[in-house]
C-alpha cells in the first residue's frame, strides 16, 4: 500500500460538486463541496494538497452524461482522474440513507481499495464519432415510436392499411401514398393531426438519411477505413454496425480474451446456482448496450445460410486475405450453431443473441489483427 496518496472521490452534477478525500493511512476524511465549475474545483484541491503536504492526490468520478470534459480539464492542470464504470461500484447493505458527500466518501474509499474497474477513455475526435452514431440510434427510436403512434391513431379511426389494399408491409412507398391520399380524405383535427404528424415523419427520414451519407463518408476516411474493412468482411455487418462497433470498443487490446470483451459488452450469462442447483438465465445487460444491439441486429437472418450475395462480395474484393479468413470461420461458425439451435426447437430471438455473443470472439480477434 502507497503511504503517500489520498484518493478522491466526486460526486458531480449541474448544481454543486461534492468530494470527500480519503486518507487510508490515517483514515482521515475531508469532505468539501464546491460550484460545478472547473475553477471551484481546482481551488478546493490546492486547499487539500497544502492540507496534505507530499502526498499524491488521486481522483475518480463516476461515468455519467458529463463524459470525460471533465478528466481531461483536470489532467491538463496536472492532476491525476480516473471516470469509474457505474456497475462496478458496490452497493452496501443496510444503509437507508443516501446523500451525494456520502456517496462521495464511498467513491474515495472504494477508490482507495481497489473495488472500481476505471473506464478507458477515448480521444475526443472518437468520442465526437461514437456521439453521432448514438444519435442516429436515437434517432431511429424516435421514428419508431412516431410509426407506431400513428398506425395506433389510424386504427382508432377505423383506418386499416393492410387490410384495405392487401398489401404486406408497412412503411413502403404504397403506404406512404396511401396515407396522403387518407389525409385528403379526412376532416376535422383527424386532418390536422395526421398532416402534421406525417410531416414530422418525413423530416426524421430526411435527417436520417443525411446521418447515413456522413457515415458513409467517415467510413472512407483513413482514420476508419482499415478497420472498417476488417469488420465489413462479415455477413451482416455494413459501414454502420462496423464504425458502431470500432468507436464503442475503442482499444482492443485492453480486452485480453475475447470473454472480457463479451462480459464489457453485457452478453455473458446470467446464473443462479446453489444447493447443486443450476439455474442459468439469459444474458446479463449490465454493459454496452449500443455495442448489444449492433451484434445482435448483424445476426438476424445471416446465420441461416453461408451463401454470399454480391453486396458481401465487393465489400471483401480489397479486404486482406486473413481477414476475410477469420469472418469465413465465423460464418460457418454461426450457421452450425444457429440451425442446430433452430432445429433443437429454440426461439429464433434466443438464436440471434447465440450467435452474436459468437460473433464477439471473431470480431475481437479481427480488430486485434489491424492493431498488431
């Protein structure tokens, strides 16, 4: 054990930053709060360094909306800081009462223990990068929700789409006519309501579209393209997916087995077993979930066949030969799997969340090979 350092743990929000620095030596603990502001914050801990003199003043806070802005004011005024993974703070037993100073001094003696996993924090411009793809994410939700308002208000309204055309699908360019030619022939708040609502649909397609195109663009720049190339390789995986994928996982090699970065993602199992018991459930969640859902939106149908369109095919034409090598086992790897899974009678969701936690492997050895 360090002697000479005093662990501090944040507390940060919009109104008031409350610290609690913890000396495990002594046991001394100072508590302190202070304006959510860089230079309220710097002032405090010049006061705890002439407190504390010749001991080295660590720091840590929690991984919240205020991202790394703050790790990085701090590292660049000289101080030590470390973002701390939210899942992996303890949770104690027994304690009804819950203040930020008083989670601010089990921060610091977690800190000070070793019980925290300290988040690897990306450079800015990735950040920037993995920042756009959340928003299209978010983005894509809201459309969703919108769609599905609207085919509840149509049906309130005695409006059914599939059953007065016979067509299949909705969201198409017949259901898109169909809906203005409905609009015309409506009256009242109907009319106003479904206008107005059409008319943020499309401006969410518009903006969706033009995300997509800068995507595109970014995934061509030199800075992706490599890696890009190594993941596009696969069978479901396109631009989007693979950028997803690079910029959430950000440097590979901190994931020493691909198991790490499974269990980082949230897709280990989860276990309840006791008394010779075994009781094994489904995934745990506790991760990344924009990393979750692009694995497992990649292995929707893919796994169903090892057969190769063109798409796939121009994608791989300047792609190096192991790399392509290591998405083949994987492709033969997750239609062995799958269609066994599907034939023993599992569900097809329970299949495609099988096949992505496989995926993960393959992909952590892919990214590896460009880092080497």
């Amino acid at each position: 054990m360090n002697q000479n350092i005093l662990h501090v743990g944040l507390d940060v929000d919009d109104t008031q930053y409350h610290g609690s620095a913890f000396n495990q030596q002594t046991g001394e603990v100072i508590n302190f709060k202070c304006r959510p502001t860089l230079k309220g914050l710097l002032t405090q801990l010049d006061k705890l360094q002439r407190h504390f003199q010749g001991c080295s003043i660590r720091l840590c806070y929690e991984a919240s909306y205020v991202g790394f802005h703050l790790q990085r004011d701090l590292r660049a005024h000289g101080w030590r800081c470390d973002v701390v993974a939210p899942s992996s703070i303890p949770s104690p037993r027994g304690k009804a009462v819950k203040t930020d100073r008083i989670d601010a001094g089990y921060l610091a003696q977690f800190y000070a223990n070793d019980l925290l996993t300290v988040v690897q924090p990306p450079d800015e411009d990735q950040e920037q990068d993995r920042d756009l793809l959340r928003t299209r994410q978010k983005l894509l939700q809201q459309r969703e929700q919108l769609r599905r308002h609207m085919h509840a208000l149509l049906r309130r309204n005695g409006l059914h789409f599939k059953a007065q055309t016979g067509y299949k699908s909705h969201w198409t360019k017949p259901h898109y006519a169909w809906l203005q030619r409905t609009i015309k022939g409506s009256s009242g708040s109907l009319k106003v309501n479904l206008s107005l609502l059409l008319r943020q649909l499309r401006g969410l397609d518009e903006l969706l579209a033009e995300y997509g195109r800068y995507i595109e663009e970014l995934a061509a720049t030199p800075r992706y393209h490599k890696t890009v190339q190594s993941l596009t390789c696969y069978k479901g995986i396109k631009n989007i997916f693979a950028l997803t994928m690079i910029t959430e996982i950000g440097d590979v090699q901190r994931f020493a087995h691909p198991r790490q970065l499974m269990s980082w993602i949230g897709m280990d199992v989860r276990e309840y077993s006791s008394g010779g018991k075994h009781n094994r459930m489904g995934i745990t969640k506790q991760g990344n979930r924009y990393l979750r859902t692009a694995f497992v939106e990649a292995n929707q149908r893919g796994y169903r066949s090892t057969r190769m369109g063109n798409h796939l095919k121009a994608r791989r034409k300047d792609t190096a030969p192991e790399l392509v090598a290591i998405a083949d086992r994987c492709l033969r790897r997750l239609n062995k799997k799958g269609n066994r899974l599907l034939l023993s009678g599992k569900h097809p969701n329970k299949v495609k969340v099988a096949c992505a936690r496989e995926m993960v492997g393959f992909v952590w050895e892919s990214l590896n090979a460009v880092a080497a």
